[in-house]
C-alpha cells in the first residue's frame, strides 16, 4: 500500500499563521497593549520620516493631492460644526444691522470673497485653499456655524479671525449680510455700503 502525503496549502498557511498569532495575542491583555502602542509608535515614525523627507511639496502653487484636498475640507467642516453655537439670527432682522455687516464686509472681506458687480482679486484668487464666492456657498453654513468662522476665522486658510472678539453684536451684522448676500445685486449691495 502506498502512503498518502497530503502537501499542505501554501495560501492556508499565511492564515493559520495569522490566526495563531491573533490567538497569542488575545490571550493577555498586555500583549494587546504591547501591540496597540507598539503600532501607534510605527505609524509616529513613519510620519515624522515623512515629513523629514520632505517628499510632499508644499509649494502654494501646485495644491494640494486630490485626497488630501478632502481630508483637510472634512476637517475644517467638522471641526467648524463641532464649536459652532447653536444659536441663529433673530427674525425680522433691521436694516441698520445688516448696513453695518455690509459695511464690515466691504471693508474687511470683500477683497478675497468678491461681492454683487466685484470679483475675487486675482491674488487672492490664487491662494490655496482660494476663497469660495460667498454668494455660492453662504446658504450651506447655519447661522452658528457661520458666526464661528468669522469670530475666529481659518487656520490654513488665510482667513483671519474677526478683529474684535468681544463684538459678537458686530459678528451677528455680517452674518445678517451675508443672509442677503445671495439676493443681492450690483446696486441693491451698493446702496449697503459707505
């Protein structure tokens, strides 16, 4: 009689490995914690190295990878929604407030956002991230979360923060100009503004 050999299967042998090795692991606690900081501290080196290598460009003018474009976008809108008060503006909203926010707007924010009959500057226009035309993209911020991005503006974003912290009176002026921004034409807007 002849004697089988069974050849064992090379594509089962990386999987009973990896379950003997999960199973070694699991076993004690502290192997699990070994592992987890053992990775966290692989995944810090990596980065630290990558970042001393200096393969990403950082130029201002070739952008950034696709990839990285929304990942820093997610984050900014995240970290925008997670302070945000909740708080809106009042209904009924006086003219005065919202001549004062065009006025605040015109002086401090039009240059880079454009506005009615004004377009984005050409330098500003070539900053990375560019300024978003406001009259496009104010209607996907609630109140609070737009109050918050004008009281302290955006880090990576040569957005700055609102010169006075303490005016919020003056911050709630913007956003009610921003509200109308959208409907605004060349001359409706200029009869806002000094």
């Amino acid at each position: 009689m002849v004697a089988s050999t069974t050849v064992p299967d090379p594509t089962m042998q990386p999987l009973a490995h990896a379950r003997r090795t999960a199973a070694w692991l699991l076993a004690a606690p502290s192997r699990v914690l070994v592992a987890a900081v053992s990775a966290l501290v692989l995944v810090l080196a990596g980065a630290v190295l990558f970042a001393w290598s200096g393969v990403y460009n950082v130029a201002a003018s070739t952008g950034h990878f696709r990839v990285v474009d929304h990942f820093l976008r997610f984050g900014m809108e995240n970290s925008v929604r997670a302070r945000a008060p909740s708080t809106s503006l009042p209904p009924g909203i006086d003219e005065s407030l919202v001549r004062l926010g065009a006025g605040h707007f015109h002086a401090g924010c039009a240059y880079c956002h454009g506005s009615p009959g004004t377009p984005i500057s050409p330098v500003a226009a070539s900053m990375l991230p560019p300024p978003p035309v406001l009259t496009e993209r104010v209607g996907r911020w609630s109140d609070g979360e737009l109050f918050w991005i004008v009281k302290h503006g955006l880090k990576y974003a040569g957005m700055p923060g609102f010169p006075s912290l303490h005016r919020d009176d003056e911050i709630w002026a913007v956003i009610a100009f921003l509200r109308r921004l959208p409907s605004l034409d060349v001359f409706r807007r200029a009869s806002l503004t000094p």
